[in-house]
C-alpha cells in the first residue's frame, strides 16, 4: 500500500473534508492536517467552496458588462466554425 503524503492525498483529504473517510484513517489524517499548514489550508478551501460559489452568483452581473462579455465570447474563434 502506497503511503498517503501531501502530494498524493488529494483524494483522502477531499474524502476527509466530504464525511466519507473510513474511520479508521481519519485519526491519522487528522493529526496529520492538524500539524501541516498546506493540508489544513487545502481542507479550509476545499470546504468553503460552496459558500463562495453561492456567493458568487448571488450578485447580478450588470447588463452593459454582461452584453460586452457576450460580445466578446462570440468573436472567439470556435472550432470547426469557419469565420469567413
């Protein structure tokens, strides 16, 4: 079995921060997150996500930017669109 390390444990960190980690590694995975700062900052983001997604898109994006954006996005070249 392939050891879990920072660079590797993405998978067990976001099982972790879900609820869905067997029990039997969250006390290690704990006391490992307790003492790394990039894991515990990973787990802090990796669970205010969806407060800040929500946030996001609570705010109406004001309709001269929305029209600019939309303009912008069609000039954009698409592929297999032949723009000639």
């Amino acid at each position: 079995m392939k050891k879990t390390t920072c660079r590797n444990g993405v998978r067990v960190l976001m099982q972790y921060t879900d609820g869905v980690l067997p029990d039997s590694r969250r006390s290690a995975v704990e006391d490992h997150v307790g003492a790394c700062r990039r894991c515990k900052g990973f787990v802090r983001s990796y669970a205010e996500t969806p407060r800040i997604l929500r946030e996001a898109t609570v705010t109406r994006m004001p309709e001269r930017i929305g029209r600019r954006l939309h303009r912008m996005l069609v000039a954009l070249p698409t592929p297999g669109r032949d723009r000639s």
